[in-house]
C-alpha cells in the first residue's frame, strides 16, 4: 500500500473494525489513517490534497466559530467541523465538535468559551499530525 494507511496498520487489531457506521474504533492517533485511505482509494496524492483541504477549512472554522453570535451559527460550524472530520477519520475532533452542537443551547457564555477553547486545541492537535504527514 502506498498511503499513510500503510503506517497504522500495524497498530490496530482486526477486531476493532466492526462494520458498524456508527460504532468507530478508538485509536491513539489523531486521525484514522485505514478510514483515510479508503476514503481516497489508497492514493497519497489524494490523502494530501483532503488533508490540505482539512487545514485550510478547519482553520477558516474557527474564524467564523469565534466571530458567531448565535447558537444557530455555532450549530453550523460545529456541525461542518463534525462532518470534514468525519471525512478523514479524525474522530475524536468530529466527536468533540459533535458533543458541542448537540448541547449548544445549554451553554453559558463561559461554557461556550471552553468549548471553542477545546475544539480549538483539539483540531490544533489534528493539524499538527497531519503536517507531519503531508
């Protein structure tokens, strides 16, 4: 295999994987790099030019997270950094944000300020992993 799916292979038993769409694996890296290739067909090409797309997007998502105003526009986001996570197996980001568009009308203004606080560290987290792949 010619991806960096290759690369976690050795990492992961065979019965992590369930079939199940909505029962993901839990892995030690930021991103699933099996869930990843397959999603690009095992090109490494392909992987580098989503990953550079997950960057650029991921960061024009925070703008715009801390620039909104309203619960309906963090929902947005938070749905749209959810759903671009997803995309690349990055399941612990796509879970936090997730977690905070599910609960949004509950948060204080505090709350609301740790919450972009950990998705902002979180994708942080993601981007630095990928830019030690690509």
């Amino acid at each position: 295999m010619n991806s960096v799916a290759s690369q976690s292979y050795s990492n992961q038993s065979i019965d992590q994987f369930n079939g199940e769409e909505e029962q993901r694996p839990h892995f030690s890296k930021p991103i699933d790099l099996v869930h990843l290739s397959r999603q690009t067909f095992g090109s490494k090409e392909l992987e580098n030019e989503v990953l550079g797309l997950f960057v650029s997007h991921s960061q024009q998502c925070l703008g715009r997270l801390k620039a909104a105003e309203s619960n309906k526009e963090w929902q947005d986001i938070l749905h749209t950094i959810k759903g671009s996570a997803r995309a690349i197996g990055a399941w612990k980001t796509a879970s936090l944000a997730e977690n905070y568009e599910q609960k949004i009308e509950q948060l204080s203004a505090d709350e609301k300020t740790t919450a972009l606080n950990e998705v902002q560290r979180e994708i942080k987290t993601t981007v630095s992993y990928i830019e030690g792949l690509i």
